[in-house]
C-alpha cells in the first residue's frame, strides 16, 4: 500500500478558494507548502472541499481506485447539494482508476504499508455484502495482509471517519487520541482493537470539549497532513496546541504548525481536504 510518507503531489478542492471565508487559512496553508517545494493543485467539478473523502485511493503508483462515495450524512435535504460526484472532478495530470462497488469515503481508510485501518461503520455501509467477504475484497484491492477495523463511536460521530482516531507511525505504532475524557467502555475497546492487532498505540493531544458542536474538529490533531518527512499538524489557538506541537516533533523531524480555524468549523482538517498522491 503506497502511505502519505511517498507522495509527493498535493490537490486541493477549488472550493478553497472560490469561498472567501476560506481564504486566511488558504494564504497560511499555501505559504506554509511553497517553503517545503509543495505547490497544490486544485480539484473542479467539486462542491465541497473534504477532497479526500470522494477522490481515488492510491495502491500503488500506478494503481487507483474508486470507491463508491455515497455517506449517509449527505443525503438529507440540507445537505445533499454538497454531495460531490467523483465522475464530474477534473484535475491536472488526471489518473485512471479502478471502479469498484464498495462504499467507502477515503476519510475512512488509514494506510500502512502492509496494513491498512478503518472505522467499522464500513460494514453498515455495506450491508449487501457479508461480512467476511467484505473484509476479502478490501484485503484484494488494498493489497495488504491485515484489514483493521476499530470501533465506531455512533452517539459522538456522525461521520464515521478513521482519520479522526488514528495514524500509522509505522508498521508497529500508531497515533491515537489521548480518550481520558471519554467514555471509558468506548476507549478500552478502541485500544484493544488495535492492541489485537499487534498494534502500539502512542497517545496524542485530544481536546474537544470547548466546541459548540460535534461538528467542529477543534482540538483534533491526528487529522494532519503528511507528504514525505514533513507533517503539517493543525492548531487552534488553545492551550493544548503547543504540547501537540512537543508530542509530534518527538517522533517527526519535520512538523509545521498550521493554524486551522476556518476550515475546524466545518467538521474536518488537513488530511480531510487534502488528496496526496505520488507521481
């Protein structure tokens, strides 16, 4: 499986920059790429700009596949004008990729080289198609040795996503969110899940319990961007900023902050717009 430390071209949805509420964090963020060599590219035919969810999955570098992005959380009458069609997205350097009858948002898949994590809600998503079976073809197409499945929280989490839980470090280690102000029921069995796998888990910076609603990402560190050795880590402004800062240089070479207000408010952060790829 080709992991975010491989890529090496960045896409953004244009709907970053055609909405003006956008645009402080647009100009910090694309500062922030350019002193790393990163210039984005940007997706059209979108409507919103969680890029990673309805864009191809990279296997390999000469492997994509398009998963079907039908979540259940756009398809309310308030919500459905954002539901973006991957067949309408037109990009630069456009890849061909596998169709495959799988509904899945990318937000959902965590990479690892052998391995690959998501959310279980996978499986009501899939209700078709039975359980062991599922796992199969998402082994097949990932071409990993171990599909990972951690709980999904349903009363606190509408999406359903696993960039909001946890990361690969490596094969042996992954990020989690510090859970101490969480259900203790939910968090032990979030741990074990991973702890089965064979899986080390490294707690980060967890915090938010100041946010108005479940929609807001503030306080969510582990949904940050890595291309190569440098991982662009969201901020907030709020007193837990700088020991996620500390936590994640300890184990990162090359982190660079990178305030996130604008785009928190709207239920995601780096990782969520962001479609990485290796060329």
């Amino acid at each position: 499986m080709l992991t975010d430390n491989q890529t090496n071209i960045l896409y953004l949805s244009d709907w970053l920059q055609k909405d003006k509420k956008f645009a402080p964090f647009l100009e910090r963020f694309k500062a922030a790429l350019k002193e790393k060599s990163i210039i984005p590219k940007f997706l059209l035919g979108t409507k919103d700009i969680w890029a990673v969810d309805y864009m191809p999955i990279q296997v390999k570098e000469d492997k994509f596949v398009q998963f079907i992005y039908d979540p259940d959380y756009l398809k309310n009458e308030k919500n459905k004008e954002y539901r973006t069609d991957p067949a309408n997205v037109r990009y630069e350097n456009m890849q061909k990729s596998i169709p495959c009858d799988i509904v899945l948002d990318g937000g959902n898949v965590i990479k690892g080289k052998n391995k690959v994590i998501l959310c279980d809600k996978v499986f009501s998503e899939n209700k078709g198609i039975e359980e062991k079976e599922l796992i199969r073809q998402l082994s097949e197409i990932f071409e990993v040795d171990k599909v990972i499945f951690v709980p999904w929280d349903k009363e606190g989490d509408a999406i359903g996503h696993a960039d909001a839980l946890v990361r690969f470090l490596d094969e042996d280690r992954v990020f989690i969110n510090d859970f101490s102000g969480e259900d203790p029921e939910y968090a032990t069995s979030f741990r074990l899940s991973l702890h089965n796998a064979g899986l080390e888990c490294i707690e980060v910076p967890y915090y938010p319990y100041d946010n108005d609603d479940y929609d807001d990402a503030t306080g969510l560190y582990l949904n940050y961007l890595q291309m190569g050795e440098t991982v662009f880590l969201p901020i907030f402004g709020i007193q837990q900023d700088d020991e996620a800062i500390k936590v994640f240089k300890k184990y990162f070479k090359d982190v660079v902050p990178i305030m996130c207000n604008e785009i928190a408010g709207g239920g995601g952060l780096l990782n969520c717009i962001s479609w990485n790829i290796k060329q």
